[in-house]
C-alpha cells in the first residue's frame, strides 16, 4: 500500500442504478492501494435519481470520502472532469469513466506513478463499436489534430489518466483550463508513461456526431493558432497572386498589340480589388490572433449543489507544522 493521498475523479449522468456498486467497487480498488483517498463525483446534469442516490451515499452509513458536485446542466465531458480535477486535493488525481475504462486497472498505472511519471495515459485497445459515419469522423478529427498539433490525441492522450498535481497546477495557470487539460498533460513536456490494456467497455452506445464534431472544432481552435495562421497565410498568397496577375496584365498591354478593349482596365480593377480584400483578410487575420492570447474566458460551470460524505477516514492536509516537546522545552514553552 503506498503512503499517499490520491484523488479519482469520475463524471457521471443518469447512471442512477449503478451508481452505488460502482463507487463502492471503486472505494474497495482505491482503499487496497492508497492510504488515504477521495472520490471527486461530478454528477452532469443528470435528469434521473442520480443527485438523490449520491446524497444517500454521501450519509453517515454510506461510503467514505465521498465528494460530490452536481452541475445545473450538461457540460462538455472534458469540462466536467476539469470540474473534479480543480477541486481535487490529492498528490494524485485518477481520472476515470466509468463506462469505457477499467478501474482494475488502476494500480498498474498508479506504479508508474510512483516511479516517477507525472501523467500516466491508459489506453483501452477495445474500443466501443461507433457507426460508420463517426468512425470516419473521428479518424478525420484525429487526423487534422496531429497535422497542427503533432499528438495523436486518442492514444497518446486518452482520457483515462493520472496527473499529478503540479500538472494541475500547471493547467490551471492557462486561460482556458477545462479545454488544456485534454491536451496539455501530453505536450507541456512533463514525464510520461503510455500504457495499453484490453478490456471490454462496459456500453456500446453511440456518441452523437453533431456534438462530437462540434467538441472536436472547439479543441482544435482552442488548442492551437494554426488554423488561423493558415488563413493569414492563404490571404498573404492571395495578396501576392494578384499582385503578380496585375504585373502579367501590365506586362501584355505592353508587349501584345491585339488586347481586347477594355480588358486591361478591367482586369486590373479586378485584380486591385481582391488584392485589397486580401490585404484586409490579413490584417483581421492577425489582429484576431493577437486578441486570441490576450482573452480570458469566463467560467465553464456553475455548480448547482455540493455536499460531503458525513464520514470522513483521509487526513486532513494542513500546512501547519507540529513542534515537538524537545522543541518546545528548548525554547522554553510547555508543550500544553
């Protein structure tokens, strides 16, 4: 058993009937591995008796350590775990979902921790069965993110994870933190370890598209300024394009003598106005990148209800040191 305090973080919705063998399946992992624990549960606005269950286990008769923060609405999956992580305590913080990982695998990556990694990724080589047409969204999505951003994001940042926490510190210095934390454990150059499992998910549920491909655009643009730069890019070439075809234009009115009429001035007006229209894409093309790192957005989530386990076994993390009687009889105090 290892002398730490290791917080696992868990998103649920609508998971009602599960809910109570799943945390109590997770205390008993984590209890056997750590010494002291907490499980953050971040209900997403759950629409069934979630709330009320987790209430239940949070009484003097229900689980231990037990932390609960039940949002107003459905967030992001990727803002609701940051909900859980930013609240957390831990020297460790396992992120876990329920119906896609594998809690048993746990300690294996909390050993890697151990040995030095500050983020250790699971990767579950049995993945869900999506229809078609999200498979190929997917692999266009992860596709696009390695072309800007050099990570293969699904297996080389999977979800399932433990950070420390001074990589939770590091996030939470950035702007837009719930939208980092996906990435950032993998590329702000903190030691790492990949490991790889199998084991079956426990649903097969589809995850809609729309929402998936509205998630995948948002991590792009959020997480790099590459797509904005290929715009100022494209607007610098049109720029010049025109600004050689205008050359070319001069060029046959000079040395042609059977040019159409008017179609020197004609092309030439042409080529002036888009060679402005891309001088001004420029310019707003930059002036929106500059804006992008100066802006500060505000919170992801309000919580709605938060409530505590009337039983709580983990040790209290004070930053206040005890003197000994041999320190206090040395400066002259009594120990009382």
């Amino acid at each position: 058993m290892h002398q730490m305090f290791l917080s696992v973080v868990i998103v649920v919705r609508n998971q009602s009937k599960e809910l109570e063998a799943l945390l109590s399946k997770t205390t008993e992992i984590v209890q056997s591995i750590v010494t002291d624990h907490e499980l953050i549960i971040v209900d997403n606005g759950s629409l069934d008796e979630s709330v009320e269950v987790l209430r239940k286990l949070t009484a003097v008769d229900g689980l231990p350590n037990l932390q609960v923060f039940a949002l107003t609405k459905e967030i992001e999956t990727d803002a609701a775990l940051w909900v859980g992580c930013e609240n957390s305590l831990g020297d460790y913080v396992a992120v876990i979902d329920p119906l896609t990982d594998d809690i048993t695998f746990l300690p294996s990556m909390l050993e890697e921790s151990i040995a030095g990694a500050d983020v250790v990724f699971a990767n579950n080589l049995c993945k869900p069965k999506y229809a078609l047409l999200y498979r190929f969204a997917f692999s266009a999505f992860q596709s696009i993110y390695k072309f800007f951003n050099q990570i293969d994001l699904a297996n080389e940042a999977p979800s399932y994870r433990i950070v420390s926490k001074r990589v939770i510190n590091f996030v939470l210095q950035h702007s837009q933190p719930s939208v980092t934390y996906r990435h950032l454990p993998a590329s702000g150059g903190f030691t790492r370890s990949n490991l790889e499992y199998k084991s079956e998910p426990a649903t097969q549920s589809v995850k809609p598209l729309s929402e998936s491909i509205q998630r995948g655009m948002k991590l792009i643009v959020s997480t790099t300024q590459a797509p904005m730069r290929l715009v100022t890019l494209l607007s610098l070439f049109g720029a010049c394009a025109n600004l050689i075809y205008s050359v070319y234009v001069v060029a046959i009115w000079i040395f042609k003598d059977d040019v159409a009429p008017g179609w020197v001035s004609l092309s030439l007006q042409q080529s002036g106005m888009f060679f402005l229209i891309s001088l001004v894409l420029l310019v707003l093309g930059e002036y929106i990148l500059h804006m992008t790192r100066l802006s500060d957005v505000g919170p992801n989530y309000h919580i709605a209800q938060e409530f505590t386990s009337a039983r709580l076994i983990h040790k209290e993390k004070l930053n206040i040191a005890e003197a000994t009687d041999s320190q206090d009889k040395a400066k002259g105090k009594s120990p009382l």
